[in-house]
C-alpha cells in the first residue's frame, strides 16, 4: 500500500513538472509572437490559441500535485471543533465524495475529447487544428487527481 | 422535485454551505452543489436525454471553455511572476530607495509599508504576494529602530491588500472574464482608488504620529540631497518594470496576457541582474505557481459550471427579478450587497467569494444602474476586505506567518485601516468617476 501511495505521487509530481513546462513553454511563445510583432512586424499568428491550449494543461496537469500539497482550500473553520476520530472520518467522507465527481467528470471528459475525434472537430481559426489535441489532456489530468485523491484515502486508513 | 426557482434558490445556498462547512474542498463544493441542483430540480427534460449525461455534458464543456482561454492565461503568469520577485533581493531594494525620503513626513518610516506595497502592487497581481514580500523585510527593520509595533503591523496588513486594488490584479482578470468586462480597463480604472487608499493610510498614520509621538522613535536620521538621488537608483528596477508591464496595456499595445508574459521575462531579468537566480530557485517559483494557479482555476472552473447551472435552471432570473421587484433604491442595494460580501468575506477567501456571487449578483446590479466596471472595483474593495476579515483572512495569515504576533494582535492593529478601507468604498460608491475618469481617458 505504502508503494502504491510512492508510485501515486511520483506521478503527481511529474504532473507539476510538466504543468510548469507548458508554463515555461506559454512565457516563450509570446515572447517570440511580441518580438517578431514589433521588431519584424510579422506574426506567429497562433501565439493566443497555443498559449490558451497550453494553458489547459497547465491547469488539469496540476491538479493532483496540488492536492498532495494540501494546496487547494477548504473550510476547516468547524470541522478544526472536531476530535481526532471525527476529522479523519470526515476527511475521507470528503475525499470520497470528492473522488467520485472526479470519476464522473473523468468519464464524460473521455467522451468529449473521444467524440471530438470521431467528429473530426477542428478549431476554428487559421491553423486548424484538431480540438481533441487540446482536450486530451484533461482526462489525463482527471486521473492523476483521481489516484492522488485514492492515496489520500489510502494514506488515511493506514 | 422542485419547480420553483425561488425555493431551489434557497434549497441550493444551504446544500453549498453544507458542503462547504463539511470541510469538502471548494471546487468540489461546488460542482457537487451543481450537480445536485440538476437532480432535485423539475428540469421537463425529453425521455430521451438523461440528465446524468446532461450534466456531465455541461460539466465537461465547462472544464474545457474556462481553461481554454487566452485572458485567464495572464493569471499563471503574473502569479509567477510575483513568486519570482518574491525570491529576489526587491524588497531590500524597495526598502533601501524608499528610506531617505520618508525622513522628513511626520511618522517617517511608518509610511515604509505603504510605499513599498504601493509600488510592489503596481508589478503584482495578489494581496498574499504583496503583503509576503514587503513584510518580509519592513516588519523587521520598524521594530529594530523602535517605531510602533501596533502601526507596522496594520499599515502592512492595509496596504498589502493594495495587491488587489493596483493593476496587474488576479482578481480583476477573473471578474473581467466572468462579466466580460475588458481586463485592461479594470486594470486602468484600480489606478485612482488604489492611490487615494494609499493616500488615506499615509494620512491617518501622519496623523496618528502627530498625536501620539510616542510611535516613532525618538533620535531621527537625516539625509542629505545626494543620498537621496543616490537612493533613487535602488527603486530604478521596479520603475522600469512597472512601465513595461502597465505601460503598454494603458498605451494599448499590450494585452494584458502580452503584459503578464513581458512581465515574467522582466522578472527574471532582474533576478539574474541581482545574482539571485539560480536553478534550485527558478524551479521552487515555477512548482509554487503551478500550485497557486491550480487552486485557483479548480474554483473557476467549477464555478464555470455551478454558473451554467444557474442560468439553466433559472435561478438567476428568478432572483434577480425578485429583487427587483422589492423595488430597493440603488444604494439600498449596493449596501445589501456590500453586508453581505462582507459577511461571506469572513468565510471564505476572495476568489471564491467572486466567482460564487457573480453570475446571480452581476444582473441584479447592473439592472439596478450600476456600470460592470465600477461593480468590478466595488468587488475588489469587498475583497481587499475580506482578506483583512477574521476568522478567515488570508492577509492576517501572512503577516501571522511573517511576524509570529498572535491573530487578535494582528486584528486589532489592522482595525483603523479596516474602517479607512470602508471609507473608501463609500467615496468611490457616492463618486462612481473616481473609478471611471481614467479608462475614459484611455487610447
């Protein structure tokens, strides 16, 4: 169990790495789409579009790390009345609950990047490109969280 | 079932709190508070459709249109930004160019605070940001040469929430994507209020040093000329960068995505300049970003999805015409409102509290007369508020981890600054052309 939990954050933590890496590589894109645009006055043209695909992974990639960092906020202000037996209790009921929204929205995700493929769905701007590519990152970060969040349930019981 | 907007208004608020107060994340609470309006609501959907598929049909639309966005994509960047500038030497800087000219002001160094967060505010889109970098430092040097304790701290915890308030500001970037309101001119339009609050927290503290001396220290350093221009080239950094971030979004070359990108490379740019760049540091501020923006765009996107799901059910409408028809004058109204910001602002954190109230309080106010770019300031205002609002603050917190005072030190220190802020808000709701005068003026 206590490798599960190991390998589960091993991943979440490559998920930061790349969520930053699209961070980094959104910083570069407009740097290059302003210098071309004022020095050279040309245009990459999909400068917006890349850095706001990007930007989705920067979001859903982050998610699970950000969780086993204890980063996103909750209101502790009444369960802190609580005992010790009451907060875990509590915290795995919110985990659970959590786990499954994250499940259900991992389902429908995968069947909106699936038939956004199958459709053929392409953006609607010069480059064209298929609206799966961007969205497929999103089931992908749905099950990191989702492991990260079974570790936390994990970690909790032992 | 229930077919009443009005009652699965009510039903939907206590089943969020429920949710909120069980200690469930906020994102969550708030996709699960979505989900459960869909179920419990009478939707007269055909046989044919599902409503489990329904709303996993919104839900994962909603996830995929609030991150794929161009404007929202300038808030990872200032926010890495601000954790850049936070591991480099700025804030002695800040302190070092500062100090020669606050000598001759009556209650001097006591203005430390509200300078720095001034200037640092107008490179940094979050309260936390500013109040964690200037007070890194100002909090410090105040005790070292004997200046009031009780005056460091508020001023600190006032002036922090400037981070707001001065452009860039993370919470300007939400609101204007949530009501469509142009980014750049909310940006422009926190100019003048951000100004006269600083403005206001310097008086109150000339005025606190004139009666009651005993607040400042009684040997008195003195500068002369040259140390003061001498002085001039540590705040040279942080001049330049402020230009080049807020220059071109006011000259409109810039967008304020374009902006929040020069404005990352200006960070680094400095932080190489100062020698404190190092990989080890670079990669801590990157993962700290990543961090920050994740917790916040998880509440925007779900909040994304509670919002379609409030339009679709009609519980916007529905409100917003019942408030309507108690037929409330204006400023009855924005006071209503105002209470009630405050109230939740003691609950929960600002971005929450604005990407929860926006889509059923943004009708009802502009149907009431109010321009969506002066609600928009008004709702940094309520934020800047609720950060400084126990017993949940998120400013109080910083300064609680900076200067190991306890909490109810810390409030009451703040509280003259809590009631300058409220003051403010007053002016600015009686003179709505404090906010709107420079986005008028804007090319």
């Amino acid at each position: 169990m206590k490798k599960a939990v190991k390998i589960i954050e091993g991943l979440s933590l490559g998920g930061a790495y790349l969520s930053a890496i699209f961070m980094v590589l959104i910083v570069v894109f407009i740097a290059v789409e302003i210098v071309l645009r004022s020095v050279f006055n040309a245009s990459t043209l999909i400068a917006d579009e890349y850095s706001a695909y990007f930007f989705v992974g920067v979001v859903v990639l982050g998610l699970g790390f950000t969780l086993m960092d204890e980063a996103h906020i909750r209101i502790t202000l009444l369960t802190s009345l609580l005992g010790e037996k009451g907060k875990t209790f509590l915290d795995i009921v919110a985990t659970v609950v959590a786990m499954a929204i994250t499940s259900f929205a991992l389902y429908h995700t995968t069947i909106m990047v699936f038939e956004s493929w199958q459709l053929g769905m392409q953006a609607d701007s010069i480059s064209e490109t298929p609206i799966y590519l961007s969205q497929v990152v999103i089931p992908l970060g749905l099950a990191m969280l989702d492991l990260q969040l079974l570790a936390r349930i994990l970690k909790r019981l032992s | 079932m229930i077919s009443d907007p009005l009652v699965m208004s009510l039903v939907l608020f206590s089943f969020m709190f429920l949710c909120l107060f069980s200690s469930l994340w906020i994102g969550f609470s708030l996709m699960a508070t979505g989900i459960f309006s869909m179920l419990v609501f009478d939707l007269n959907l055909p046989p044919v459709i599902s409503v489990w598929d329904k709303i996993g049909g919104l839900l994962a639309n909603s996830i995929y249109n609030s991150t794929n966005s161009w404007s929202l994509t300038a808030l990872p960047l200032f926010i890495l930004m601000g954790e850049i500038l936070y591991r480099t030497a700025i804030s002695t800087k800040l302190l070092n160019g500062l100090l020669p000219w606050l000598s001759k002001i009556p209650g001097r160094l006591l203005h430390i605070n509200v300078f720095a967060c001034s200037l640092f505010a107008a490179v940094s889109g979050s309260s936390a940001a500013t109040t964690a970098t200037v007070g890194k430092i100002t909090l410090d040097e105040l005790s070292k040469r004997g200046y009031s304790r009780n005056l460091a701290l508020g001023s600190l915890a006032g002036a922090g929430t400037l981070g707001f308030l001065i452009p860039p500001s993370l919470i300007m970037i939400i609101y204007g994507i949530l009501s469509d309101t142009s980014i750049g001119k909310l940006f422009i339009a926190g100019v003048i209020p951000g100004l006269m609050l600083a403005g206001a927290y310097s008086l109150y503290i000339i005025i606190a040093a004139v009666i009651r001396p005993g607040v400042i220290p009684k040997d008195s350093e003195s500068y002369t000329m040259g140390q003061r221009m001498r002085a001039l080239k540590d705040l040279v950094p942080i001049l330049g960068l402020i230009f080049a971030v807020l220059g071109g979004i006011y000259m409109g070359v810039t967008t304020p995505t374009e902006a929040a990108a020069i404005g990352v490379i200006g960070a680094l740019i400095l932080a190489i300049a100062f020698r404190n760049l190092t990989w080890e540091i670079f990669k801590e501020a990157l993962i700290n970003a990543v961090k920050t923006n994740c917790m916040i765009c998880f509440i925007i996107l779900a909040a994304a999805f509670l919002s379609q799901i409030v339009g679709f059910v009609g519980i916007a409408r529905a409100v917003s015409e019942y408030i309507a028809s108690l037929g409330l004058s204006p400023y009855v109204l924005i006071l209503v409102v105002g209470l009630m910001y405050v109230l939740l602002g003691m609950m929960l954190d600002g971005i929450s509290i604005v990407v929860m109230t926006l889509p059923i309080v943004l009708p009802i106010v502009t149907a009431a007369g109010f321009e969506p770019l002066w609600f928009g300031i008004f709702l940094v205002f309520m934020v800047e508020l609720s950060q400084i609002t126990p017993p949940v603050g998120f400013s109080i917190f910083v300064i609680q981890g900076i200067s190991d005072e306890k909490v109810s030190t810390i409030l009451k220190a703040t509280l003259p600054f809590f009631i300058i802020m409220v003051i403010m808000v007053i002016l600015v709701t009686m003179f709505p052309e404090i906010v709107s005068y420079l986005p008028e003026k804007m090319v």
